[in-house]
C-alpha cells in the first residue's frame, strides 16, 4: 500500500449508482415505520420496499395482477437468457 493517495478528484457518492430510485431524507411516524417493519417476515420483503408498494397503491400505481399470459411471456424470457 502506498503511503498517501490522492483523493482530490474523488467523488462522493455511492460506488454503484440505483437506477430509478432517489435517497431522500423524510420523518415518518414511528408507529407507522414500526408497523411496516414488523410485516417484513411475512412479507419476504424489505419495509422500504413495503412502504414503496403502499405508495404505490394510494397513488393508483399499483401493479396489475399477474395474469397467465404474462407469466408465460416473463418464463419465456427468463429462459431463453438462460441458453
């Protein structure tokens, strides 16, 4: 290892930048942040990705339920990665 590295045009920031999602800074009641932690386990999912969801949902965002022809179309397109 050297002794001194030069870190002037170093950049602050995440190494591996999220594509579509922004960091953002904002208060949420503990209850209610308590309340999406504590569905994680039956979830199988994060809070954040919960609280996500919810949003979503309020927003009228929420995805569609998964039909049989769009399942045959995402198999078919994992598969053929998989070759």
């Amino acid at each position: 290892m050297k002794k001194e590295y030069d870190f002037s045009k170093a950049k602050r920031g995440a190494v591996l930048p999220q594509k579509g999602k922004t960091r953002i800074t904002i208060y949420i009641d503990d209850d209610v942040l308590e309340a999406f932690k504590n569905r994680v386990d039956d979830a199988g999912r994060g809070y954040q990705t919960l609280i996500n969801d919810a949003l979503r949902a309020y927003l009228g965002k929420a995805s569609r339920v998964l039909d049989e022809d769009t399942l045959r179309k995402v198999l078919r397109e994992e598969l053929e990665k998989i070759d």
